[in-house]
C-alpha cells in the first residue's frame, strides 16, 4: 500500500496536466525561453499578467528561473509576478533558483519577497534544503540572511542541518549552525525596508551607487516614494539614472558605420596580383575591431534596466502634482534622458556592435576569397571564420534595433557570402542564425529609410 501512495505522489508531483494556451501567452514563453528581456516587457505593457502559465502548468516567472534568465526574472518581478507561486510538482522559482545555484536569480527573487521558507507542497522541502543538497554555499548564505528557518522538515522528517551533516558539507554545516545559534535572526545585508526617515533611504541608495549596484540603489527609492509619496525620492531616483546612462555613454565610441579597406587606399600598380596581394596583407594586419559579447550584454544589461525604468516612471510621473516649478524642471529633465537614452542605444547597437562585426565578416569573405589569389577560389577554413563573425552580428537580435543603414549593410555582406559559397556555408552550424536574419530582411531592406 505504501509503493502505491509513493508512486501516485511521484506521478503528481512530475506528471504536469497539459493546458490550453492562447496565442498570446504562447508568444510570451517563446521570448521568455528566449531569454528576449525586451520583447518580455513590451509584452507585458499590453496589460497582459506576468502570472500566465505554459502549457504544462509553469507560471512564466518559475519558465524564466528554469531557463535561467536574470533579467527576464527581473522584467517579470519589476511586473510584479508573484514570486511564491509553484508548478506542477510544487516548486516555487526560489527553489528553482537554489537548486540551480543561481545566484543572480536567487537575489533578485528574495529582494522581491519571495517566502524564503515556503515548502514544496509534495515534499515538504524548503529553498534552504534544495541549496544544501546542491553544496550552494553562496545560496545559503543569502537564504540565511533573509532568515531561512534552518528548523524546519521536510515530509521524511529531515532538516537542511541534517542534509548538510550527511553529506559532508563542513561549511554549510558551520553556517546552518551559527544561523541556529543566533536564533534564526540574521539582518539581511542588503534590506530594502523603508524608513519614514527620508534620509534613510537616499543614503543608502548612495552606498549602493558607490557600490555600482544602479538596480537595487532604484528600487530603495521606488520602494521609499510608494511608502512616503515625497517628490525629492523620484529626483534621486532619476538621478540614478543619469549615473547608469553616463557610464553606458562612455561605451558609445563609434558613430559611422565601419568598412573593409577600400581599394582606393592602395597605390594601384598595373600588375593586379600585386594590388590583391597588398590588400590581403593589410586586411590580415589590421583586424576590424568587435567587442566581446560578454561586453555586449552587460551594455544592453544596463539599458534594460533604464528601460523598465522609465516604464515605472511613465506610471508615476503623471499622477504627480507638477504645479511646482520643481517638479515641472524634473518632467522635462525626466523626458530629455528618455529621448537621449533611446538614441545612444540606437547609436551603440548600430555602430558599436553589429557594424563592426558586418565589416569584419565582409573582410574575411574578402580573405577567404583571396587567399590563395588564383590557384582556388576561396579557402574554407578562412569562409567559416567568416560565418561564424557574421553570425555573431544576430546576437539576441540586436540588428533589428539598429538603424536600416546597418541592416541594409547586413544584407550586402549576406550576398556577397552567398555568392562565395552558398552551398557550403549552408552546412556552417552558425549559418542557420544568419538565414534566420535573413529570411526577415532581405525582402524588404531596399524599402527602408536611411538612419
């Protein structure tokens, strides 16, 4: 009788009843899987709820944690998705987080709120345990410091203390019993709790600024303006925001698009092996610049974040009283780092990432084609450098939010590589990225204005 009642609670806790989803929500954990934070939050600007489940009874918060996506975690809970919801097997995002030894998601969650000793409804595990059994010492330590009650069991009877001790884990072991100790009190390092003292709140934004930490140093403020209502706590706010912009500014360091080396730069002599074989050799001498896409993301990191900003300041602003000289300077300070945030990351995305990464795909095509000048007509090695350069320029779909000049400029570099190789780029992994570009631009880039 008990291997029945064990097998039905393994079935009810991993055998999720599929669910009807409507076009909309399909799209939405499409872009979630995607880890497409923007595309997330224009979304969800259209009223739609961040609670909505898949098709498998996963809210989209606990889709994102899975996949493990920290800035559309972010999006979801700047939405206010309800971070302690569970799945299908009883798993909230927090257990997910710990069990995955994401620190970025794990962080954010509990600085959403999420119930730190929540347990899972079939096994009575806590988020504490899952980061035990998964030796996440840094997850339990963040736990530990939003007070994660080291005490509780799950339904064999068994605490995090336990787990720990069984499996060896010296240090976890050491921590859960300080936490023990203590009495289970620990302060939260970072707490966001609201003083009605004004200056609570703006010095500790300060402290997180000095830190380079703009998103937490945001939302104390926004958490102190909901609780006080005072304007000077939405001036700071904005003030945080000029910080962040300063710095991504400092990023921006192009503002053309950028070319492979023009023949005309070369002194042309009659013999025409002789003007490929100067070219080539400058060309591999000096390599068109591209950021790494590391860089890239911790960019477009900072302007996801200005950007979920501004839709929270869109929300506020209107419902301010504005009679106030004051106030009337900060709505049209407000709208003029809005409309100057909009074209810097335009400019970066256009002439700081993808052109850069065209012109030097357009260059190694150049290569491959002429690197053994006549006796073949291009070298694959050289063609699949050149692919792979190329398809880097889809990076999260950053070229459709550059200006058409660069997309137009995407598509000259795509034909001249098709009509190098096409049949052999085709069987480039990387390639399926680049047709998948360019499925969508090619049939309309002559259409589209000029930046």
């Amino acid at each position: 009788m008990k291997q029945i009642i064990a097998v039905i609670v393994v079935i009810a806790a991993f055998s999720a009843p599929v669910f009807a989803i409507d076009s909309g929500t399909r799209y939405l954990m499409q872009k979630i899987i995607e880890g497409d934070a923007g595309e997330v939050s224009l979304f969800l600007e259209g009223d739609h709820s961040p609670d909505v489940l898949d098709s498998e009874g996963s809210p989209a918060l606990l889709v994102a944690t899975e996949h493990g996506w920290p800035q559309v975690v972010r999006v979801l809970l700047e939405w206010e998705a309800n971070p302690n919801l569970t799945n299908a097997a009883g798993m909230t995002a927090l257990m997910i987080a710990a069990h995955k030894k994401s620190v970025d998601i794990l962080t954010a969650l509990l600085q959403s709120g999420a119930d730190v000793n929540q347990q899972n409804s079939f096994t009575g595990k806590t988020a504490l345990m899952y980061a035990v059994q998964t030796q996440f010492t840094k997850g339990v330590q963040l736990l530990l410091e939003k007070r994660a009650n080291v005490s509780l069991r799950n339904k064999n009877g068994t605490n995090a203390l336990k787990i720990a001790d069984a499996q060896g884990y010296t240090e976890i072991v050491q921590m859960l019993n300080q936490s023990q100790a203590a009495g289970e009190t620990s302060t939260p390092s970072t707490s966001t709790t609201v003083s009605t003292n004004l200056s609570d709140p703006v010095n500790e934004a300060k402290l997180l600024l000095k830190q380079k930490n703009f998103r937490l140093a945001r939302e104390v403020l926004k958490e102190a303006y909901k609780a006080t209502g005072e304007p000077i706590l939405l001036i700071k706010w904005i003030e945080v925001d000029e910080r962040l912009f300063e710095q991504l500014k400092m990023k921006n360091q192009q503002t053309e698009l950028s070319q492979r080396t023009d023949d005309s730069l070369f002194h042309q002599s009659w013999n025409f092996l002789a003007n490929r074989s100067r070219q080539v050799q400058y060309e591999k001498e000096h390599p068109i610049s591209t950021l790494p896409l590391s860089e890239v993301d911790d960019v477009i990191e900072g302007y996801e974040q200005l950007k979920l900003s501004v839709v929270k300041l869109d929300q506020i602003l209107p419902t301010v009283e504005n009679d106030s000289a004051e106030m009337r300077q900060l709505v049209d300070q407000y709208q003029a780092l809005v409309d100057e945030i909009n074209q810097t990351r335009y400019d970066y995305i256009s002439f700081d990432i993808i052109s850069p990464y065209l012109a030097r795909a357009d260059q190694k095509i150049f290569l491959a084609d002429n690197a053994y000048y006549f006796s073949i007509s291009y070298s694959s090695e050289r063609l699949h450098e050149a692919v792979k350069t190329l398809a880097k320029s889809t990076h999260q779909g950053l070229i459709f939010d550059s200006y058409p000049v660069v997309r137009k400029q995407f598509v000259t570099v795509y034909k001249t590589l098709m009509e190098l190789g096409e049949d052999e780029v085709k069987e480039f992994e990387e390639f399926q990225a680049i047709q998948a570009v360019a499925d969508k631009l090619v049939p309309n880039w002559d259409m589209a204005p000029e930046k």
